[in-house]
C-alpha cells in the first residue's frame, strides 16, 4: 500500500473502481436516444460517461475511480442527451 492509499484509508474513505460497460433500451420512441450515464457518490460533483450517439444498445466501458466511507450513496441516472433542449431522464436507481 503506498503512502496516499494509507493516508486515504486512515481518513475513513476508502477508494472504489467502478466500470460502466453498457446498457440495452427499450425502444420506445421514434428518434434513437443518445444516451450517457451521469453519478454522483453522497450527492457531490456528478462524474458523466460520454454520449452513445443514436443507440439502444450504449457500450461505453469507462472506468472511474472515487472515494467512499461505508455508509456512502451512489446515485446513476441514464439521460439522453439533446442539443436544443434539456436532457430527458430515461432512468435512475440509488
């Protein structure tokens, strides 16, 4: 363990890799959504994968990396994206 991984662990949050591979849609509308994931770890800064352009079926495989405690909350949202108006909520889970 090197000295910023002690230093982290001593602070009482631990560091936690997670991959966001992909996800399978619904169709439900005409236009082909452009969907990205948006988190955040106890409601803090929201970390984004990039916009899968017109798919049902978004591979993105990205890897983030973010400090927890035991008792933190992660919150994913799946958006579509949209350049002229604000991006639609397609789903979310806590």
């Amino acid at each position: 363990m090197s000295h910023c991984d002690e230093e982290v662990a001593s602070s009482g949050f631990h560091q936690l890799s997670i991959t966001i591979e992909g996800a399978i849609l619904r169709s439900s509308t005409f236009l082909k959504p452009n969907p990205y994931i948006e988190f955040s770890v106890d409601d803090k800064s929201p970390r984004k994968t990039e916009v899968s352009k017109s798919t049902y079926q978004p591979k993105w495989n990205e890897e983030f990396t973010i400090l927890v405690t035991p008792h933190s909350q992660l919150h994913f949202r799946l958006l579509d994206h949209s350049t002229f108006r604000k991006d639609t909520l397609i789903g979310e889970k806590k």
